[in-house]
C-alpha cells in the first residue's frame, strides 16, 4: 500500500505543477456568472485567512477551507484579526446581499468571498475549492510549495433551497464512514439535504432507547435474495446467500452524522417508513401489525403486505419513536415515508374495519390519509413538519405536508396545486438505482435507463404548472435504493458521475444548463473524482 502511494505521490506531483499554470474554470454546479480575469492568486506558506465576524458558522467554513489546504499541500493557513493588505483570504459576511447568493472575487492580491450568511460562504468556498488544482483533494500531501488560482468575478447563487440526496440503509447497511464520504461529495457539489432512509422492511437501522428490539431484532435479516423475480414466483424457486447481514447506527453516532454534515450545512432529514414498509420493525413488535404475527425481517425485495395496524398502541409506539428521531435532528422535516402501502391486511381486520366506520371514511385509502395526518399532527406539535413520498395524497393531505413526488410528475402537480410545497424526484431522471448504460457488462441494476444526460436534462418546474405556483416546488432530490447495491464501491458507482448532473439541475437555471458544456466541465471533475480516491460509472468519459 505504501509503495503504491509513493507511486501515485510522483505522478500526481507532475500533474500538480502543470495543472496549477492551467486556467480552466470547470466549477459544478455551473454558477450564476463567470468573468475571467487576468493573472493569477498565489497561496503560500505567509496567505492569511480573513473572517468579517466571529459567528461560529463563519469559523466553521475557515476551518473547512483550513483543512482542505492542510492536507493535500504543506501549506497551513492561519486566521488573522486585522485584514492583510494583501495576500489573504477574506471571508466576508455583507448584509446587503441576498439570502443564498454569493460572490467569489480572486485577484492578483487577495480571494474574497462576501455572502450574508456562513452558509452562503460555504458555497463560495467550493467554487474556490473547484478552481484549485485537483490535487487539493488528494488525502495526503501532494501540492508542497505554490498554489495558483485564476483571477476571475463570480455571483451565484441557487435555483432551489433543496438539493437533496437519499441513500436506502435500510437495504442494505453502510456504517458512519461511509455516509460521511457521501456527505463530503454532496458539499462539494453544494447539495444541502441527505435524506436518510433508515427503516425499511429488510432493516430498521436508527437505535431506539425506548425499543431496543427495533435494533436487537429489525437490525438483522437471516440471508439477502440474489437477483430479481417477478411478483408471485413461488419461495422454491428464489435464490439467496445464506448469509446474515446487519447493521445500525447508536444514537452517537447519529449525533456525530448531524454534527458532521451541520459543519458542511448539509442538513440531515431522517425517514422512519410507515405505514408500509414496516415489516422490519413488525419482526421487532408484532403487536403493532393486524395478524399480530409472527414476522421476520424480509430477507425478500418488493412491496410487503404487513404494514402497522392504526391501533392506539400502534400510535403510542411511533409518537414514542418519533419523539426521540425528533429529538435527535434538528431538521424542520421528518420524513414518514407513505409509500407503497397494501391495503390487503386493513381490509381483513376488525380493528380497521371498525375504525373506518368510526371515523366516517369511506375506504382504506381514507384510512392511509387518516393515518399520514395522525401523525403530522403529532410532529407538527412538536415544531416538525412531515414529507412524504406521492402516496400520501391518497384520501386527502395532511395540512403542511410536503410532497415528495417519484412516481413521476403528477403527484407533485396535484400537490403545487393544492398550495403544498413539493420536492421533484420522479424515478425517470433521479432514481440512480437505475441503469445508467445499456451496456452488457453493466453492472446488475433494479431496471430502468437513467443515463447522465437524462438526469442533466431534468427541469423541475413542470410546464403544465401556472407561473405563479412554481414557488411550490422546492427542490430536486436524487435517490439511491440499495436493494442491489451490496457495496460502498457499488453507491459510488451508481452516484458518479450523475450525481454532478444533479447538482446543476437543483442549482443552475434550467434555461442556463448546456450538456456539451457540462461534459467538459466534467472532465476535469474526473481527475479530482480519481485523487479522491473515488470510484464512478466511465461512459461520459470514454
Ligand atoms: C419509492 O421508490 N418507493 C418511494
Ligand atoms: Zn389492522
């Protein structure tokens, strides 16, 4: 290991001193405007750091920047109180601006940044982080000596306030390192939301104090199926591994997630799945399900017919559970899932029936909707506000829910129009589970085609939706499902290099995107993807 990195220590050193006289700006997502100066800003061993404030997300962003130079070159900036006249960098906080919007300035003298919040600043010092040699994000020191970035004047500032991205744990498990390379990519390419899919009915992964069966029992399935059946194929003839796998995240370490993507302002948006996709925690406590059981954590893919009963003591275990999730992360949202819920045990049991006719609703889809609103009530009166995915519009909205819409467009049209906040994610462009080549030597995917192009060519606001409801539409979030990504190198693959394509769809214009463009740019992202030591899909690049 050590002679391999010596290797690629010589070669990246060459390339470091011939990129560093290179004046290419290939920043992802492409900013707002771009006007290219002459000469160049050297970093050395004596530039400075500069902060306008002393607000603690101001020092956080220094410290990132601090920590992206300490370990990639020998060069250490330090903070200083009194701004240099020259040869600093200058993180300035200037009311005057817009919220989100920023500007990078880099002259013969100094870099600044100026924004009206950390955050903002943040944002600009990925622009910065990108105009620098690749070689900045090399893990070990490569880039000993100067430092050039061109001169050059950029504003920017985002599309849409949401820019997220969700990885399925639930599937299958990836420990705390992992997701904390997943939220390194998503700040360098400025997505701000990991939605984290943590229950599922293959594994329930967030630790519960008050129900340690969740983890005890929902955390571990007996063997995982190999391959894809047709719904119905008969148990005898289905494959599968033989082969445990399990996996959760303690409370701690959800802690040190949040606190991790907090210092890159990513926020981090837990889904505890209800009513469907329960089965998980149903092995855990069966007495929440209509038969009352005996369950086992699906070893199986697909849409599962045990979902939570909505009896009262069903409800009392998730307001429990979800008073802790709640307490755990500070964001604004919860999501609950909704999605793909059979009706099939509802309309076998008493308990439904009769709460159905107690509650004057006219079916199970009424029932589905009594049940999402049930619970957004409870979470709205704890400060939270829920999502979920398109199935909750079924038998009427809960007030203030947001629509996440992926079985396409309709759900999210529907939603704007009925004055809900809606976050674009239809499988046709986001779901980067699917296939991104139709090339045999693909990797086994769930289906699908979404190459790089489709993503990039995504525009979230709908044409059919009137001007003045596109407010409404928040965002754009792309979506890892993991049932046939076994592997950490695998979620690399399916992630690279679309997810560049969507960061510019949730960030730049749509009227202001240009994909021939777009596949330069890319080019010299695949240089910095390679020293990060990343592993992604070739085909835009051969
Ligand atoms: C989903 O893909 N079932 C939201
Ligand atoms: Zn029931």
């Amino acid at each position: 290991m050590k002679k391999i990195n010596t290797l690629i220590t010589v070669i990246f050193l060459s390339s470091c001193l011939f990129s560093i006289e290179k004046t290419d700006i290939a920043i992802i997502p492409m900013p707002t405007t771009i006007v290219k100066g002459d000469g160049f800003f050297s970093f050395n061993q004596d530039t400075k750091i500069y902060l306008s404030s002393n607000m603690t997300g101001l020092k956080v962003s220094s410290k990132f920047l601090c920590e992206l130079f300490g370990q990639s070159s020998g060069i250490e900036l330090v903070e200083t109180k009194i701004k240099p006249l020259k040869n600093y960098v200058g993180l300035i906080i200037d009311n005057n601006l817009d919220d989100n919007y920023y500007e990078l300035s880099i002259n013969n003298n100094r870099v600044v940044i100026r924004a009206n919040s950390p955050q903002s600043i943040f944002w600009g010092i990925q622009s910065l982080r990108q105009i620098l040699p690749a070689e900045i994000e090399s893990p070990i020191p490569l880039c000993q000596t100067e430092l050039k970035v061109p001169s050059v004047e950029i504003t920017d500032f985002p599309q849409f306030n949401y820019r997220g991205l969700m990885l399925d744990v639930g599937r299958h498990f990836y420990p705390v390192d992992q997701i904390k390379k997943i939220i390194d990519l998503m700040a360098l390419y400025k997505l701000n939301k990991f939605h984290w899919h943590l229950t599922d009915d293959q594994g329930w992964r967030i630790e519960i104090k008050k129900y340690p069966l969740l983890t005890e029992v929902g955390s571990w399935r007996k063997e995982t199926v190999i391959g894809k059946y047709p719904v119905g194929t008969k148990e005898r003839d289905r494959k599968y591994d033989c082969t445990p796998h399990y996996g959760f995240y303690t409370q701690d370490e959800i802690k040190d997630v949040i606190n991790y993507a907090q210092e890159r302002f990513i926020t981090v948006i837990p889904e505890i799945e209800m009513p469907g996709h329960a089965t998980a925690a149903l092995a855990a406590y069966p007495e929440y399900g209509c038969t009352g059981g005996p369950y086992l954590v699906s070893s199986k893919f697909g849409v599962h017919n045990d979902v939570f009963c909505p009896k009262d003591t069903t409800f009392q275990f998730l307001e429990d559970v979800l008073t802790e999730v709640a307490d755990l992360f500070p964001s604004e949202y919860i999501h609950i899932g909704g999605d793909e819920c059979p009706k099939i045990r509802w309309k076998n049991c008493v308990h439904c029936q009769r709460l159905i006719e107690k509650e004057d609703l006219v079916d199970e889809k009424e029932l589905q909707s009594y049940f999402i609103k049930r619970i957004s009530r409870f979470l709205n009166n704890k400060g939270k506000s829920i999502i979920g995915w398109d199935e909750i519009l079924e038998g009427g909205l809960a007030p203030g829910a947001t629509v996440m819409s992926w079985r396409g467009t309709e759900g999210g049209i529907t939603a704007a129009k009925s004055g809900h906040d809606v976050i674009m994610s239809p499988r046709q462009y986001c779901y980067f589970d699917y296939y991104q080549s139709k090339d045999k030597s693909e990797p086994f995917a769930i289906g699908g085609f979404v190459p790089v192009e489709k993503v990039y060519s995504y525009n979230p606001i709908p044409e059919e939706l009137p001007v003045e409801l596109s407010k409404h539409i928040i965002g754009v979030q792309a979506n890892v499902w993991t049932e046939f990504i076994a592997t950490f190198d695998k979620v690399q693959y399916m992630l690279l290099p679309r997810m560049l394509a969507i960061s510019e769809v949730q960030w730049t214009a749509h009227e202001k995107k240009d994909y021939t463009n777009f596949l330069d740019r890319t080019k010299l992202h695949k240089k910095r993807l390679d020293i990060m030591g990343l592993n992604y899909a070739n085909h835009i690049f051969m």
